[in-house]
C-alpha cells in the first residue's frame, strides 16, 4: 500500500501537485499551514511559523502522523520553514523524503539573511531526493549547499486549454501586482510601444492584483493610457485562457524567477512570449525565435517582439511543451522518482 504525506503551504500550487500525482498513492495525508475549503484532501493544519515554540510543537505534531499515518514517501514543498519543520521531524524514521525547491526558497530566501541561509542549506543536505523545475536552479542548489547528487528537474505541468480564436493586437500580463514582477516597467514600456503610431490600435490587458495594483492604476492615469490599458483583476482560468489565446504577446519581466507556470501557459496558448533575462527563461526561449528575451528594460523590447514569425514561434513553443511542460511529461518524471525511492 503507498502513501504519501505531502508537506506543504495552503496554496494552489500544493493542490496541482497533489492533482498531479494522486493516483500513484492508495492514501494521501496533507501536512499545512491552512485547511482548504475548495480541495478535499485529508489535512492537518499546523503552524510553520519560524517561533521557538513551534521547532517543539509543530516538529512534535508531525513526527506524530508520521507514526501513526506510516507513509510510504514524505514530500516536502518549499526548502523554507516547512522544509525545515518536516525534515527535522522524519529523521531517523527510515521512511525515504524527497524535497521540492521552489523558486524563492533558493534564488531569495538565503540572500536574506545568515541563519536563512543555513535553514535552507540543511534542508537541501538532509533531504534523500531534491526536485527543481529549472536546470538553473538546481546548479544554484547544488552551489548552496556542496551537493554532487543528481536533482531531478521537472516542473507541476500546465492546466491550460488554448481557445481556438483569431488573435488580437493584445499585450497580455498576468503576474502578481508586487514589486519583484515590475508590472510598472511593462506599463513603461507599453508607452514607449505605443508612441509608434503603427501600434496605435494595440492594448495592454494586465490582470492579478496585489499590494502595488493602485499605484499601476495611477501610472497608467498619469502616461494618459487610461484607453489602452485595461486592468482585469483576478480572474478565473477560463477568463485566464481566454486571454492568453487572444493576445499575440505576453509579458513577464521580473527580477527573479524559477521556470514560470505562466511562461508556459502562454507558450502553449500560441503568444510570443516577452521576458526578462534570466537563467530559468534562458531554458525555454531562444530570443528573437520563440520570444524575446528582455536584456535591457529601458528599450522598446515589446516592439522587438513584432519581428518574431508567430506561426513558427507558435510550432517551437508547442512542441516544446508537449516534450517538458505538460502534467502527463512531468507526472511521469515524479512517479519515476517515487518508484527509484520506493525501491
């Protein structure tokens, strides 16, 4: 009989992956922070804030189910506090742990300060297996904590229907209002965009929402693009994947980033990705092929991307997904995993 006891944060990304990998196990337990209204797994909600009370508590309360659930795998998310809580409480249990890095655990997290630092690197030296969803990060893991070990790379696969429509003169961006995806930057250089007047019927449809949505709106306000700009708020994946399909252009620009879910939502939904230059967008696109790769944020770099061939960016990009980015090519890169740890 094969169990699985996840640990992890209440949020989506936690649920696609248990979606991802449940028929592989005969029971599932979920260790979180939060129960989940919308998802029906069994689940116990524990604290996993870093307090000195709860390296005792929360520790404690897992080792616990881990007793009493006897799980066949323990599957950490996140090389943060719950790595850290979960990894401490499955030692000396000889039950096999396989931890998966998220983006922000290994790109900002130790950057932060000292003792993160070392949290994250005995999260990756204690745990048996390491999964990351770039090549790029996992030589940053590696880096961090002297690893020789082999990480596997894959990612949770895209959940994303493209919408057979003609395509639009639509500039899509769909990243969290915060500081670290530069929203404002994209609204800078729609405007630079905008001044040909060859891309005057052009519009820029930002969705999300966040701490920094009001202060978009008022930059849009101010560069008189109230017209051309529409914000969409957070919307819902149908909404999502109507978007993608009708914009022939969708922009991500932030200043770190893992390989983004979202980046390959709109490779599959036929955009020609725009996105900033990092390692993890290196993997996916080949500027000036299948997308362009922002170096300089102060140039016209949308603009660039109107000399790209759409239709043989759309063949690149698909065939691409369908070989790494779907849920059947990245289910069968984890349950090969859990069937080497189960050996």
């Amino acid at each position: 009989m094969r169990k699985l006891l996840l640990v992890g944060s209440n949020t989506i990304h936690t649920y696609k992956y248990l979606q991802l990998v449940e028929d592989y196990f005969d029971e599932i337990l979920l260790i979180t922070n939060e129960k989940s209204t919308a998802y029906d797994y069994p689940a116990i909600e524990l604290s996993f804030k870093l307090k000195i009370r709860n390296f005792f508590s929360t520790v404690q309360e897992i080792k616990k189910h881990i007793v009493s659930f006897e799980p066949s795998v323990i599957h950490v998310h996140q090389a943060n506090s719950y790595g850290l809580f979960a990894l401490l409480a499955s030692r000396n249990t000889g039950i096999p742990t396989v931890l998966t890095a998220w983006g922000s655990d290994i790109l900002l997290l130790p950057k932060t300060n000292f003792l993160f630092k070392k949290m994250v690197q005995f999260n990756l030296r204690t745990a048996d297996f390491l999964t990351s969803d770039s090549t790029f990060m996992a030589e940053e893991m590696k880096k961090l904590a002297s690893l020789k070990s082999e990480i596997v790379i894959a990612n949770f696969g895209i959940d994303v229907t493209p919408i057979p429509c003609e395509k639009e003169n639509i500039i899509y961006s769909n990243r969290l209002h915060k500081k670290l995806y530069r929203v404002d930057k994209i609204i800078d250089a729609f405007f630079r965009f905008k001044e040909n007047p060859n891309y005057a019927d052009w519009r820029l449809v930002i969705a999300a929402t966040g701490t920094e949505t009001e202060a978009l709106k008022a930059k849009v306000a101010n560069l008189k693009l109230l017209k051309d700009v529409e914000f969409v708020g957070w919307i819902q994946k149908e909404d999502n994947e109507r978007w993608y399909s009708k914009a022939k252009i969708w922009v991500s620009i932030p200043e770190s980033d893992a390989t983004s879910i979202s980046l390959l939502e709109a490779m599959a939904c036929g955009c020609i990705p725009v996105v900033s230059d990092l390692p993890a967008n290196r993997e996916w696109i080949k500027s000036g092929v299948n997308g362009i790769i922002a170096e300089n944020l102060e140039s016209n770099y949308i603009e660039k991307a109107m000399e790209i061939n759409q239709v043989r960016a759309m063949e690149i990009n698909q065939k691409r997904i369908a070989l790494d980015g779907t849920k059947d090519a990245n289910r069968k890169k984890f349950l090969e995993l859990y069937q080497k740890m189960l050996k």
